[in-house]
C-alpha cells in the first residue's frame, strides 16, 4: 500500500461545527490554580483555523451534569483525584458507559500517579492518554491539544460518513417508492435536501431546481419556475449537458441523471462551499436516483403497454357493437377529468381512467342478434342486453390487480341510477360506488352526441337539457354540476377526439 494514502491534510477535511465559538475542551479538576494555567497557556491556541472554547468542573459531579448538558465537548482534561481517588475514573465510566459517548477525547492528568497506576487506568479504563501534571510543559499540552483535536476531529468525520451513507440509504428507500415523474422529483429533492442537510451548522438556504431536457429546452418539473433554453441556462448547467455527467462547483452543483426515456437535471445551490464529503455522498445518491429513474420508465412502459390493451379491448367491444372506436377514450378521459375535479390525488385518477374503457366489456356475452339489432329490443331482449353489467363484473372480479377490481366496479354499476331506479341491482345514490356514477355519467354524455347503430348524434343542447332533467334522477347531482361549471373542458376533449360513424349507412 502507498504510505501517502494515510497522510491527511488538516485542510483537505471538512470543518464541522461553524456555529460553534470553536473546539469545546473541558477542564476538571479541583484545583482553580489548574484552570487558570491552563486556560492561560491555551489562550490563542487554534486548530483548523478555530479557536478553543473552555467549559470548567471542579468536581466529578459537576462534570458528569456539564458532560450530560454538553454532548460535543471535544477533549476532557480529567483530574483522578478530586472528591474522591477515583473520581476522574467515574467520570470516564460515566462518559464511556453511562452517556454512550466514545468520540470525546479522554486526557486523565493527575499530581499523585501512585494514587492510578498509569498501566492499571490505560488497560482498563476507556482513556486516550495518561498525564503527570508536573510532565505538560507548556509546549507539550499544546502538543497533546492538537493529537486530541485531530482525532476527534477524524472521528467525527468518520462518523459524518457514516450518518451520511445512512441518509444515502434511507433516502434511497424514500425515491424507489415513488412511482409517478413528479413523484418521484419531489421525493428525490426532499431527499436531496434532507442528505446535504445531514449536520445543521453545514448548509443553509438550499434552493432545488428539476428540468426535464426536451428538444433543447429545459422544462420545469415542479411549478414556479419558467422553462429555459439551453443556451440561456446558467454555465453549470450547459456544462453538466456537454459533459453528461454531474458536475460540482464551489456552492452549487447539477446532478446528471438520464435513460431512455427521461433526462434530468437536478440544480442545487447552496449558501457554503461544498465538501469532498458532500459530493462524494451526493453522488453516490445520483447513481440511486438513476436506478430508480431506470425503474419508473419500466413502470410506465408497464403502464402504456396495460393502458393500450385495455383500450384495444374497449374498441373490440365497441367496434363488436358497430359502434364508436374513439368512444372508450373519450370516456376514459372524462372519466380522468371528473376524478380531479372531485379532488382526488392523479394517481387515484390515472389508475380510475385506465379501468374506464372496460365499461361494456360484458357486451361480448350477448348474442349479436340483440347487440347489433338497429330497432328497439323487446322486452325479453332488454332483459338480456341489461345482463352485460353483470356479465362485465364477473370476468373481471376475480383479478387480484387493482385496475381490474376498478374495472369490475365501474362495468357492474355504470347503468345503476341515482334514484334506485338502475341494473342490475337498483342501487341507490352513494350506495352506488363512485366510480360507476362517474363512468355513468361520462358514457351516456357521449353515446348521446356520438352517432351510434341505432341513432344519430344529440345536438348539444338537447343533450345538456337531458342531463340537466336526469340531475338527481339517473345522475349524482354533484357529478352534473361539476359537467356544467367545466363544460369547456369536456368539450375540448370531445372537440380533439372525434370520431366518424362506423354504422352501416
């Protein structure tokens, strides 16, 4: 092994502890004379660019109290013998056993060695050095000051680390659980945050921005902020784009993160220099969020391929009923459209959307006589055309996937009505599952402006007037209000996925 990889310099490590006036060293012993020396000998001694800040004991009971108030006392000088003998040594026993403190330097200085024998303390007791006062010239307790500081200085860089990988870890968990983009970019900013933040005294102000890159341009994942050109975006990010790799400088960095379907850059700008600590754990990090970027595209592709079998058995159905093949997508997005409006999360809306094309799927149990009979049906045909709902919620109850279970819900109550009056099981207002009154609605608004085997397209009006009669009746009253106060928005739909009548003509 090269030799040089164990030389570490003072200042290649990160200072910790700015908020502080600077090394907390704690003097205790019964002697003021002892403090006063001390303090004095020490009095412009630095260490890392920092000053000394003395706390005094004079007792072991005052030390134990101050060391409980004070957990990051950097160095204890100790005296053995105060109230007792072996005061100093319950001290140490306090600190190592009691407090769980093993990053504190332990000095023990003593005027009567024979009271401690150097060789008993240091095998049995939990000390870092073992002093005869008469011996600590004033060079050498300088000496002794900057030993102790500098190791506790590595143990507590040590200990960084650690916490650091820890946050690296748990932040990991807390990204791979979002499913979602944006999702997954707020959860991956709060991490980030959370990471760079691991000692409060180190950063401050954090300000995180996410851009999607798209033809050049670097879109905003999270609002607030306007998209940029990239040639306009600030140097580090061009650099990050040219170079294909996060890049770190002074205060601020932009992590790098892409795959084949997204291309991420996270900027983050902060109010201190960063550390080799603190990039080496952010970019540790930048490779979990890949991996989980990596995850969420499979996601989606999982999605899209599931959302486009679902709306190839929707048209089946249709195109079997000669009817609509845009139809199931109008309806779906509707669907989507009255989930946000009622307020639900998009995830919820999203997975609701998707089910919404299965609506009909049990019309491929009923007899083409009946489905494809241009005039109205007898009574005994209507009995059998009504059992499609069922038909529907039985092939699809039995999956154990939650799209299929929305599915089944949505085609066994989309014909039930508000007032009980519905198939197949004349349920009655909120005793309907919400999904079948929403999907309910958002059917019959567009097979009654859609040409269909049996009719022509409704005119606007006359669809709007039926609705507004059925408010109560056939539809959740909630449910046409909200049609109403956002037509706009389910016109524009209708407006950008219109359809040509498939019908025999």
């Amino acid at each position: 092994m090269d030799d040089q990889i164990l030389i570490i310099d003072d200042d290649d490590l990160p200072l910790l502890d700015n908020q502080q006036a600077g090394w907390k060293v704690m003097i205790v012993d019964d002697e003021p004379e002892v403090h006063r020396i001390t303090k004095i000998t020490l009095s412009k001694f630095e260490f890392d660019n920092k000053p000394i800040e003395f706390l005094h004991a004079y007792s072991a009971a005052q030390a134990k109290e101050l060391l409980a108030q004070t957990p990051d006392v950097a160095l204890l000088l100790l005296d053995v013998v105060m109230e007792v003998d072996h005061a100093g040594l319950d001290v140490v026993k306090f600190v190592r056993e009691d407090l769980q403190n093993k990053m504190v330097r332990i000095v023990l200085r003593t005027g009567q060695p024979g009271q401690a024998p150097e060789d008993d303390v240091v095998t049995n007791y939990d000390i870092n050095d073992y002093k005869d006062k008469t011996e600590l010239t004033s060079q050498k307790l300088r000496t002794l000051l900057r030993a102790s500081l500098r190791s506790y200085r590595d143990i507590r860089t040590l200990e960084s680390n650690r916490q650091g990988l820890e946050k690296v870890i748990e932040a990991s968990k807390g990204i791979f659980e979002k499913r979602s983009l944006r999702q997954f970019v707020e959860g991956a900013q709060e991490q980030l945050d959370a990471l760079i933040n691991q000692e409060e005294s180190q950063i401050y102000d954090v300000k995180q921005f996410t851009y999607e890159v798209r033809d050049q341009i670097l879109e905003p994942l999270l609002p607030g902020h306007p998209s940029v050109r990239l040639v306009d975006a600030p140097l580090i990010l061009r650099q990050a784009m040219a170079n294909r790799a996060t890049v770190y400088d002074g205060n601020q960095m932009v992590l790098y993160c892409q795959n084949p379907r997204h291309h991420l850059l996270f900027h983050i700008e902060t109010t201190r220099h960063l550390s080799q600590m603190d990039t080496g754990l952010l970019s540790l990090f930048t490779e979990n969020i890949i991996v989980a970027l990596e995850n969420i595209r499979l996601n989606e592709v999982i999605a899209d391929n599931q959302r486009e079998i679902i709306y190839r058995i929707g048209e089946l159905v249709e195109t079997r009923s000669k009817e609509s093949g845009l139809h199931v997508k109008r309806v779906a997005l509707y669907t989507e459209l009255f989930c946000l409006l009622l307020g639900m999360s998009e995830e919820q809306s999203e997975l609701i959307k998707r089910a919404s094309p299965l609506h009909d799927i049990g019309k491929v149990g009923i007899p083409d006589a009946i489905l494809h009979k241009p005039g109205k049906l007898t009574p005994e045909e209507w009995e059998i055309m009504k059992t499609h709902a069922q038909l529907g919620q039985d092939m699809l109850s039995g999956s154990d996937l939650a799209l299929f279970q929305i599915g089944a819900t949505i085609a066994g109550n989309h014909h039930e009505k508000w007032n009980g009056s519905g198939y197949p099981r004349g349920l009655k207002g909120d005793s309907i599952p919400l999904e079948g009154r929403v999907v309910a609605l958002a059917d019959v608004f567009d097979a009654l402006g859609s040409d269909r085997c049996y009719k022509k397209a409704w005119p606007l009006d006359k669809v709007l007037a039926l609705i507004e009669e059925e408010k109560g009746q056939h539809f959740d009253p909630q449910l046409v209000d909200l049609m109403l106060a956002n037509l706009d928005k389910f016109l524009k739909i209708r407006d950008q996925h219109k359809d040509i009548y498939v019908g025999d003509h």
